[in-house]
C-alpha cells in the first residue's frame, strides 16, 4: 500500500532539495493583466478615423504604383502597422478573460506582449501557440480591441483531482493529463488519487464517489491496484475494496448496507465488495486494555462478517 500524504503549499519559486537559483535581471517593464478596458489610448471615434486615413493612404500608394504594387507589399505593410502605432494603435492594456487567478500569471508570461508593441504589428497565430504551451490553458482565442487592448480569451482545463505516486504529487484534469504549474498543495479540496494508472481511470470513478457526499465526507484517498481496481481508504484507516468490473454496482451494495445498518459509521477493519455474489465485512478488533499488574492476553481478530447478496 503506497503512503498516503498530503502535500503543503511550497513558497512560490522555491525548489525542493536544492538552493534556488541566483537572482536574474529585472525584465522589461510589461503590462499588468486586466479584466477591464483600458481608458489609456485614443478615443474610439478618433482611433477609427486615423486608421482610416492610414489605410486609405496606403490604397492609393498601391494603385499609383501600378505593377510594381506587389514588390511594394512587404514595405507597405510595415508603413502601414507603424502608421497606425504613431496614430495610437500600440499596446497599453490586456485583458485575460476564463483563467482563473492560479493561472493568469503563466499565461501572460507566455503571450510574451510587450507594452507598447505596434497592436497590428502582432502575430496572434504566434501568440495563441505560446500560451497554449501552458499546462492550465486547454484552448485559446487572441483578439485585437481598437485602440489598444489585446483579449485572451482562455478556455483553462479543470482540476480533477490530485494524484500521487513515487513520492511526487500533481494536479490533473479530467483526462488524466498533469497541469505541471499547479501546485497540489494549494488545492487539499480535490480528492486525492494515489497508484500508477490511477490519471486516466479517475475520470470514470470519481463522479460515483462525489455523487455520494456521505462516503467522500470520510475518504482519504482512491488507490488504484494493479492498474486494474480501486481501494478506497478512509481517514479512519479502513478499506473499502472495488472489483475490477461492476465499480457502480458495488457502490450501490454498499449504499444499501450503510441506509439499513449505517455501515460507515459502525467502523471496520475491511469491506471486501470484490465478489458480486457476497459483500464480506472484516470489523476492527477492538483495542488491547491491559492492567499493569496482569498483563492481559490481546483478544482474537473477530471473524469477518459475510452477507449474501
């Protein structure tokens, strides 16, 4: 059985085992993330006139040049972004829309826009591939916003559950995959999975367990066995073992044996739920009470309950 521990929040940027690494330069002053527009800028009305009288300016340039337009097009689109950043149209805000606070930091790191870059001058298919590189971020939309805003509209991926194995915790989604910049202890509220294998078989088990508050109230951890079967350990110690086929039906033997007999609170050793045909409950001996003059003989392991199903 692998140890079950919880992990506790570690100091941002801080390494385990080993001395951080020496301080770095100041980076270049860049823009805080927003949820709002920015009021830095031009008016809307005048922003939409300037650019208009930027790109007409190009139009008739192209047309007067006749044949040679299509040598001119690369200088032309140059002019063209660096007219529109005289005219106003340069970065001064960013709004991060669908992230939560966990994760707008990395992702602004990621879109790597600086304060004051020409706005039509970015490459947005650039910018949606560095910021999907983050491990929260499933999905992401960039739009420009005249004069100076950029969105980043982020589908993030939901946390699951926290799953443990070989001495190392992680966050994971749904669909098993780590979210490598989530630190698991900040998040002691997800469930914890424990075993190899235990990522992509969570997202099947899970939704049983929370669909009965009364049992995930008492779990500690779902341990996955063999890469076949799940054991659900509770805070007090007991184990409540799956098969390897029939998760649901199992789980519902065991809701109909808690309503009749309040089985999870009565304490016990084991329930083996591992054969449909019986549930076998192995109940907690009862602890040792000895005299200091006479010492008394420890009591026998009660034999294990058996109810036929």
């Amino acid at each position: 059985m692998p140890a079950v521990m919880r992990d506790k929040p570690r100091p941002k940027g801080a390494t385990k085992g080993k001395r951080g690494p020496a301080p770095k330069a100041a980076p270049p002053p860049a823009y805080q993330p927003k949820i709002g527009r920015s009021d830095v800028g031009l008016q809307p009305a005048v922003a939409m006139a300037a650019a208009a009288a930027v790109l007409c300016g190009g139009m008739g340039l192209m047309l007067a040049t006749g044949g040679r337009a299509h040598a001119l097009t690369t200088s032309m689109s140059s002019g063209v972004t660096d007219g529109l950043a005289d005219a106003g149209f340069r970065v001064s805000s960013v709004v991060v829309e669908g992230a939560s606070r966990f994760s707008v930091p990395y992702i602004v790191k990621a879109a790597g826009i600086r304060h004051d870059t020409p706005l039509m001058g970015l490459n947005l298919d650039q910018v949606r591939q560095r910021v999907e590189q983050v491990g929260w971020v499933k999905s992401v939309r960039i739009l420009r916003l005249l004069p100076d805003t950029v969105v980043l509209a982020v589908a993030e991926r939901p946390r699951l559950a926290v799953w443990q194995a070989h001495g190392r915790s992680r966050v994971i989604d749904p669909e098993g995959q780590v979210i490598p910049e989530a630190d698991p202890g900040l998040f002691v509220d997800l469930p914890l999975v424990v075993g190899d294998g235990a990522p992509q078989a969570a997202g099947s088990i899970l939704p049983e367990l929370q669909a009965r508050p009364r049992l995930m109230g008492k779990m500690e951890a779902v341990v996955r066995v063999d890469d076949r079967r799940w054991d659900l350990r509770l805070k007090d110690g007991s184990l409540i073992q799956l098969p390897a086929i029939g998760e649901d039906a199992a789980l519902i033997q065991l809701d109909q044996l808690d309503q009749k007999d309040r089985l999870l609170d009565l304490g016990f050793e084991r329930i083996d739920l591992r054969d449909p045909e019986m549930v076998v409950v192995r109940p907690r001996a009862p602890a040792a009470t000895a005299s200091p003059q006479t010492p008394t003989p420890k009591p026998p392991t009660p034999a294990a309950a058996v109810t036929k199903t």
